[in-house]
C-alpha cells in the first residue's frame, strides 16, 4: 500500500464514522415527539414532556453543529499535512523521540481543546442553564478544566512516555509491556478511585447517622453484605442530576450517593437504587468489566504492536520520519471499526448486566421503589422515553426505562 492510499483510506474512515453517526443521531430524532408508553404515562405531566422534547431537540442540534464543525476542523488539518507540521515543530526542540512524542500529542490535545472548550461552555452555560440543569460557574467550570488539563499531563504524559520507552528497548514486544502497565494502571485505578481522583473535583462526606443509613444497612445485612463506607458527594455544585456508584475492592469498597440523590428520592427508593448497586457488585460485574477491558486493551496493544512500526502510516499522515507517535495516530483511525464491533458488544453485555442488577434489587429488596425512583431520575433529568430501537442497541450501556419497568414488572 502506498502512502497516499492509506491517507484516502483514513479520510473514508472519519468520512464514514460521521455520517453513520449522523444517520444514528437522525433516526432517534424522528422518535422525539412519539407519543409516551402508556406504562410511562406517569413519569411526564403534558408541560414537562414538552419541556424534555425541547431539550432533546436542542441538544441533538447542538451535538449534529459540534460534530460537523470538528469534521471540518480534522479534514483542513489532515490536507493541509498538520501532523507534519508539528512534529517538525517537536523535532525543532528535542532529538529524543520521548521529548518529541510528548510535544506533539501535547500540541494536538492543547489545540483541541481550545477547539472544544468553547463548545463546552455554551452546552453547560446555555443548554443546562436554559432547562435548570446547571449549578456550576464560569470559575468552576474552567478549574475544572484545569484540573483536567493538568491530570492528563501527568498523569497521561507518564504513560506515553513509558509507552514510547517500552517500544524503544522491545520493538514490536512493546505492547505486552505496555499491557502490563495498563493493568496495573487500571487496577489501581479502579481500586482507589474516590480516594485519588474523586477528592479533586468534589467534596466526599460520610452518609451521617439518621434513617437512610439504617435502611441501608439494615438491607446490606439482610444480603449479607458487608458495607461500612456509604459516602455523600457534592453533585449539585455542578447539576441538579443525581447518581449514584459503587467503586473499590475489599476493603476500599464504597457507595457513593449524590447529594441530588437524596434531595429526588424517598428513602425507600434510595435503598432500592442501593440494592441495584449491591446486585453488580455481588453478580461480579465490576470485576467482569476490568477483566474484559484489560482484555481488550491486551487486543488493542497487540493489533498496535503488529502495524505501528510500519512507516507508511507516518507518511500516509504527512510526517516524514517515521515515529511510534505519528503511527499510532494513524492506527487510532484505522482501529474506528473494530472499536465500532467491540462497544456494541460490550454495551450488549452491560445492558444484560442492568437486568441482572435490577433483578437482584427485585428479589432482594423490592421492584416498585426501584421503579418509581427510575421514573423520577428519568423526569428530573428530561430523559429521553421513546428512542429508536437501532439507537439503544448500539449507543446505550443501560436498557431503556420502558424495557427496564418491563423486566422490573414481570
């Protein structure tokens, strides 16, 4: 293959990924003024529902703008040899291939994010302002930022960095030591989350003495749970919706309430939620998902592995000294489709994971609160009740609420 093939293959990749995301996006559109389930009929009163098309509306032109604007951004960028130009850039500071891989995706992340960052303001400040949903600052908004700006340095920088050197010292064996790093990476990761990351954006309080928490562990004893961290996070400094997750191994295991949690819910569907929760963690769902994800990062490192090297994916991109970092962009777009097959297939099993989980809470604790408390977090945060069919399969990691209430009723 030449290079100037693979350059045309690529722009088709990002082409394709567009408009088949577009069609997707179209297809649910049409579903947005369908009439709602008449087993739904109660999460919506006719003001509210009018409300939730008006935001669905307004974010499904909000996201076909965005997308097709950093459409036109990536093709100028791509024709107009941008890659080859700031590795020339990295290359005109440092000789070390480390140093110049660290330039060049630091100059590419930089200017996406000024691309992106105005886009972001506007959805947060006008979009979820204009429907109640925000509670967040322009300072907090752009610490939040900063903060982000900051991790993916050090955080994200370190492991590049170690990436490049492990393809430096082993060649084409870089991506079992690459694996490596990974799973250890997203061990810890997964293991210590609340304490290391959550800490940084939000304020974690432990669930005080009162009801709530003797209902919950009244319900956690009752399955034999053991369960001692239950904390409270500050949700609404940002949004007014609410979530709720389970992080941690062992001794670090923790449920986390958002504090809109408990100001949209009963009690009693509070701890359904809870029971929702328990049921991943007791089906080992959490454990399934990092053991697959490691697995796929394994498949990705190795299928890396075998084409980086390759200098035609350089110079298919414009740069015209091969380099790990110029192939692996290049592999990033080419990877579109298998990336396409493998998030379908794990949204299909973390949809039969929702079910599980909530037949758990069913069996275990009871299906109406569970109910209820979906149709309220489904109202309070404009939900959208009637999405295409083709949509859910493919984008959703969750059931839909109709198929959810089925499975809860039946």
């Amino acid at each position: 293959m030449t290079p100037q093939f693979v350059f045309y293959i690529i722009i088709a990749f990002i082409v394709i990924s567009f408009v088949v995301d577009q069609f997707l996006d179209w297809l649910n559109a049409k579903h947005f003024d369908d009439p709602v389930p008449e087993e739904l009929s109660d999460v919506y009163d006719e003001e509210s529902y009018r409300k939730s098309q008006d935001y669905k509306k307004a974010n499904a032109r909000f996201s076909a703008l965005t997308s097709s604007f950093m459409l036109l951004v990536t093709l100028i960028f791509f024709f107009a040899d941008g890659f080859g130009f700031i590795d020339q850039l990295a290359r005109s500071v440092s000789t070390n291939e480390i140093v110049v891989g660290l330039i060049f995706f630091g100059i590419i992340m930089l200017g996406s994010d000024i691309l992106t960052t105005p886009f972001g303001y506007y959805k947060t400040f006008v979009i979820e302002e204009r429907f109640g949903f925000n509670k967040s600052t322009p300072a907090l908004f752009f610490m939040d930022k900063l903060k982000g700006l900051l991790m993916t340095i050090l955080v994200g920088g370190g492991l590049l960095a170690l990436v490049i050197w492990f393809y430096q010292i082993s060649g084409d064996l870089f991506w079992l030591y690459a694996w490596i790093l990974f799973a250890v990476f997203a061990v810890v990761t997964n293991m210590f989350y609340a304490r290391l990351i959550v800490p940084l954006f939000n304020k974690q309080t432990p669930l005080g003495a009162g009801g709530l928490r003797d209902k919950i562990e009244n319900y956690a004893n009752s399955v034999g749970f053991k369960l001692n961290n239950i904390f409270v996070i500050d949700g609404s400094k940002r949004s007014t919706k609410a979530n709720a997750y389970f992080s941690g191994f062992g001794s670090e295991k923790r449920i986390t309430l958002y504090d809109t949690l408990i100001n949209d819910l009963e009690e009693e569907e509070i701890v359904a939620v809870l029971a929702h929760e328990v049921g991943h963690y007791r089906k080992n769902h959490i454990v399934i998902n990092l053991v697959m994800s490691l697995l796929l990062t394994g498949f990705t490192l190795w299928l890396l592995g075998l084409f980086v090297s390759q200098e035609v994916f350089s110079l298919a991109i414009g740069v015209e000294q091969p380099s790990f970092h110029a192939g692996l962009i290049a592999f990033g777009i080419l990877y579109a489709p298998i990336s396409g097959i493998t998030g379908f297939l794990m949204s299909v099993l973390s949809r039969k994971f929702e079910y599980q989980a909530d037949d758990f809470a069913k069996n275990t604790y009871a299906a109406q609160p569970l109910i209820t408390s979906l149709k309220k977090l489904s109202r309070n945060s404009l939900s959208n009740l009637t999405p295409h069919p083709l949509y859910v399969k493919l984008h959703y990691s969750h059931p839909t609420l109709l198929q959810r209430y089925r499975n809860l009723k039946a």
